[in-house]
C-alpha cells in the first residue's frame, strides 16, 4: 500500500470546533488541540497500522511531515486568494494541519496517538506553551488563560517570528504585521503559501526531534 496515498487529504476543521473558536477565540489553539486528538488520534493509529509495514518509523515520520508541509503549502495559496476575508480561517486550517501532522508523526515513532499528552505536546510544539506539562494544565482547566500565556511567552521570546504572535493577534482579532500582503486578494496567495509551508517544517521539524529523541511520554 502507498503510505503518501494515506495522507493525500485533510477535511477541514468541524462546525462544532468553528462555534467553540467564535465564543472563545482566545482558547482557539486549545480547543484545535483537544478537536485534533478525537480525529486524528484513531486515523494516525490506523495509518500506521496499515500502511507502515516495510518502513522504519524514522522513514514513516518523515512521510508524514513532507506530506503535511505540501498540505500547509496548497491550503495557504487556496485561502490566501481571499485577502483580509480568509486570513482567520486560513491560521485556523494552518493549525488543523499542523495538528494532523504532529499525531502522524508521534504515531509513526510508536506513541500512543490516544495519550492525553499528545495534545499537550501539540501546544508546546506550536509554541504557544513553554512545556507540555504546562498545556496540559491550561488544557485541563486548571492552568493560565490563554492570551495571559500567549502574552508572557512573546515577551519571553524577545522576537516577532513565532507561531504565538500569529495566535495572539489572532486571538485578539488583529492581523499580525506580517499578513499584511496578504490582505490584498491574490497577492495573498504565494505568500500564503510560503508563510504556511514555512510554518509548518519548523514545527514539524520540531516534532521530529520531539518524538525521535524519545522526549515523549508513553
């Protein structure tokens, strides 16, 4: 069986995930997290199951993150033709796929796709959290608010580059500096699609050192 052919297609975010963002968009990467595990917790597993006989998982892994970053690629060219309209659902399908990617690629190095870190460890790979421990606090109720961590993490950073700027714009329903050529329809879209590949290889290549160090839990 092709393994690429298994990851040809994502759907997009559920109406429910979208209702949850629209009240709350300040815990928009928490809810994407917690969406992410109940979809693509069981189909990483399945994947690997089925199509990832005769490969090691260092191959299988690898599979998973090109074929993401190509993913991340065309989504950011589609939605990028619609200017300022589709800069909010175009950050929020960037992390539905960078989500998808990052429980392929733990299940592809043998962690359980179904472990209640696995979300948490999303956030920390994503940057919106400084550990996973501490996104699984926030995931479990117990933990900061979301625009306080986003808040405190940027300071932290001492730059502009990283994915919690985007969210705390987001979050705060601006659009980051950055986006700015992208609120002109069509001219959006190679940057788009740029901006998004590029986004998502680093946090790819963040879970590939994550799960291949064997950092993660069981």
């Amino acid at each position: 069986m092709n393994v690429v052919g298994q990851l040809e297609r994502v759907e997009r975010p559920p109406a429910s995930l979208w209702e949850r963002i629209r009240a709350e968009p300040d815990r928009a990467p928490e809810y994407i997290a917690l969406a992410a595990a109940d979809r693509f917790g069981p189909t990483a597993e399945e994947w690997v199951r089925v199509a990832g006989a005769g490969h090691t998982p260092e191959e299988l892994a690898r599979i998973a993150f090109k074929k993401h970053v190509r993913m991340a690629r065309l989504e950011g060219a589609a939605l990028g033709v619609g200017g300022a309209i589709t800069v909010g659902p175009d950050l929020v399908a960037l992390l539905w796929i960078q989500s998808r990617m990052i429980f392929y690629v733990a299940a592809a190095y043998g962690y359980d796709p179904h472990h209640p870190m696995r979300p948490a460890e999303l956030l920390a790979l994503q940057g919106v959290y400084p550990t996973a421990a501490e996104a699984r606090e926030a995931l479990d109720g117990v933990g900061k608010r979301m625009a306080q961590a986003l808040a405190e993490r940027a300071l932290r950073s001492g730059h502009h580059e990283g994915i919690h700027l985007r969210l705390a714009k987001y979050a705060a329903k601006r659009v980051a500096k950055r986006y700015a050529g992208r609120l002109v329809p069509f001219l959006g879209a190679p940057l788009g699609a740029v901006q998004n590949a590029a986004a998502t290889k680093e946090v790819g290549l963040r879970a590939l050192d994550y799960y291949g160090g064997g950092q993660a839990r069981p």
